[in-house]
C-alpha cells in the first residue's frame, strides 16, 4: 500500500471517530482541528477570512516618533551640476528626478509577516512586461511601473495602496542615505580597482611598473580577500549622509550635494539617513499629503538654509 493510500485512510478514520467524541471532549478540543482536516480535501481556506484581524490604513498626516520609520523614494539620476555658494566656493550638485512614485504593495503583518511598502516607478507598457509582474501589478489594482523597490517601515508609517508620493517627502537640510548600482568597469588592475602605487618606475623593472608585486607569503599559497585585479564596479553601493541642498516641486527634482552611485539615467533609492538623523519635528510623516487647492505648477524651489557657516566646505 502506498504512503498517499495510508495517510488517506488514516484521515477518513479520524473523521469517522471526531462525531462519536464524549461532550467534555468537543468542550476541551480545539474547534479548528476538525475543520482542518476536513478542509484539507478541497480548496476552502483553513481559517476565515472574517476571523482575521483587518487593519484600516488612513491617508492622514501623523506624529513621527523618534523610533518611527518613514518609506523611501525611487528616483532617476540627471546627471551632475555645480554651483556658486555665497562665499564663492563652487558647489558639485547631483540632481535627481522623482517619477511618479506610488505605493504598489502594503505589507502587514497579518498577511506576509512583516511591514513594509513596496514603491514603484516611472510608467511602462504592459507588452515590455512579463506575466508574473503584469498579475502583481493588476492584482494590486495600480498601474504598471518600470520600477518596484521595497522599504521596510514601523506600522506607523504604512500608507493606503496607490498614495502618490512626491519629492517633498524630503526636507531640504536634511541627510539622505542613496543607494545605486556603480558603474561598471570591467577588468581593472591592482592600481585602478586598489588604489596601489605599483612597482618603481626607475631601474630594475621590465615591463611591470603596474603590477601588484608579491601576492602570497610563499609559492603556492595566497589567502584568501587578496586584493587582486578583477572586475570593478557594477556593484551595489550605499552612499551615506549626502546633503538635500534644494528641492522643485513643479519639476519633481531634488539637488543633493557631492555624488551618488550609478550612471546617468540610472535608477537610485533614497532614504532617510540612518547616522545623520534628521529632526523628526521638520519631516511630514508618514509623507507629505498636499491640499486639494494647491497648485504644483506654480510652486517656488525650496532651498535649504545655508546659515552663517558654509556647509559645503565645512568637515563632515
């Protein structure tokens, strides 16, 4: 007799001997174990959908706590510009253009076990997409993204399913935290991918002023995380505490200072800086939810204050 045909049997037995079970054993007994081994036969769910506990998520402004945790934002870069502070210094400038971000997907943990929100991105076509991803996006109910990221957040900062989220979720002032795919660089000797000085370029060497010299304490041997030439970039990397400079609101563009990870055109993922908190009193929380009467078109660039001491210049 095969496995299936026991383990068959052996539940239409315990079928058959649940009914014949004294009261006090049906008042002592779990009500769910008859029900799931009678369910596990068809397609119905083992527990009721109404048994479970919904959570209703508002579009509402709130208190950000100092544990709070906002979402990022998804956001494709320009490319760089500089500029001339006050004190004439000249300023490097990435900006970086926010397109058309929502929220894809809620996450609770009532259903996947953890919080967070996925984001999407820019606009795609339904023929440039595979099935799988056209299924998420129409289940979901929101249109098709180019993009999709997900960023973990406390259960305070959930947002309703298709909130429209935009670049004045940042405050200018503030530090961000930006994560990119560097560019790639292919095969790159010791010296470019390391940072190594190479051998002496006066006597004694022949064709060789770029090599990593010794590689290993004796023949045969090297230990392993050498520094070798190998391939360079194409990597992930997070770059942290970079300085919100300015913000458009009528373009979606935000200016940060110094460089971040990636090509022109790439995508890049914003955050919240981690070590370089911001003040939990100056960010919108969860996000920045803008009147009904205001017009974006018409909306003035927003500068960070430079105060009386260059921020530019000074040491991190």
């Amino acid at each position: 007799m095969s496995a299936a045909s026991r383990g068959l049997i052996s539940r239409l037995r315990l079928l058959s001997l649940t009914p014949k079970a004294t009261a006090a054993t049906t008042t002592t007994a779990s009500p769910i174990r008859f029900t799931t081994h009678f369910r596990s036969f068809g397609t119905e769910p083992l527990i009721d959908e109404s048994e479970e506990r919904s959570r209703v998520i508002e579009a509402k402004p709130g208190v950000m706590t100092p544990n709070s945790r906002r979402t990022g934002l998804i956001a494709v870069k320009c490319g760089m510009s500089a500029l001339w502070d006050k004190w004439g210094a000249r300023v490097p400038i990435t900006v970086l253009w926010v397109d058309d971000n929502i929220v894809s997907q809620v996450k609770t943990p009532e259903k996947e076990g953890i919080t967070s929100l996925q984001i999407g991105c820019g606009q795609k076509k339904e023929k440039h997409l595979s099935r799988p991803e056209v299924g998420h996006f129409r289940a979901q109910g929101v249109p098709m993204k180019r993009k999709l990221r997900e960023f973990p957040v406390t259960e305070d900062g959930l947002l309703p399913l298709g909130t429209s989220l935009g670049v004045r979720h940042f405050v200018p002032g503030q530090y961000v935290d930006v994560t990119g795919i560097t560019r790639g660089k292919g095969f790159q000797g010791g010296m470019k991918r390391h940072g190594f000085k190479g051998l002496p370029a006066s006597h004694g060497q022949s064709l060789s002023h770029r090599s990593i010299g010794s590689s290993g304490p004796r023949v045969g041997k090297v230990f392993k995380g050498r520094k070798m030439p190998g391939r360079m970039g194409g990597k992930q990397c997070t770059v942290k505490n970079v300085w919100v400079y300015k913000i458009e609101p009528a373009r979606n563009l935000i200016w940060v200072r110094g460089q971040v990870p990636g090509a022109e055109g790439n995508f890049v993922f914003i955050k919240d800086a981690v070590y370089k908190k911001p003040d939990v009193s100056a960010l919108p929380f969860p996000t920045y939810f803008a009147p009904e009467d205001e017009d974006v078109t018409n909306l003035e660039p927003l500068v960070a204050d430079l105060g009386d001491t260059d921020p530019f210049m000074a040491a991190d």
